[in-house]
C-alpha cells in the first residue's frame, strides 16, 4: 500500500473524504492535518455550508422555515 499526502484547502476537506469513501480508498483521522482556516476559507466554508443545506431542501431532506418564523427566533 501507498500513502499519499495532499495539501488542501480546508473547506475542501469534507468533499475530498467524500471523494475517497466513494473510491473505496481509506483514511484515518490522524492521517487528517488541521491548520487555522484563513478568513478567505472560513467564508467559503461558510458558502458551501449553506449550499449544501439548499441542496438539502431541494431533495427534501432538509425542511426550511418561513422568513417570519425565523425573524421569530432571532
């Protein structure tokens, strides 16, 4: 077996273990290196986070609530 260390930015983190689940390849969380995220990548983070919960209500996985309803919340 070969192990192969990549540099990424953080907010890709979650795509690329996706990506190795669906290959069938394997990682360890101690394989798995955090650094600070810069605020570039926390905002991208952010971005992607809040598309993912869109695809989410799209496929209905996800149920959304009412602007008045979060107003409410707030």
């Amino acid at each position: 077996m070969t192990a192969i260390t990549i540099n990424i930015p953080n907010h890709e983190v979650s795509f690329f273990k996706k990506m190795i689940s669906k290959m069938g390849w394997t990682y360890t969380e101690n394989d798995v290196v955090k650094t600070e995220a810069t605020p570039k990548e926390q905002v991208l983070a952010k971005i992607d986070h809040a598309l993912g919960q869109l695809r989410q209500m799209k496929d209905g996985e996800l149920e959304g609530i009412n602007a008045e309803e979060l107003v409410n919340e707030l």
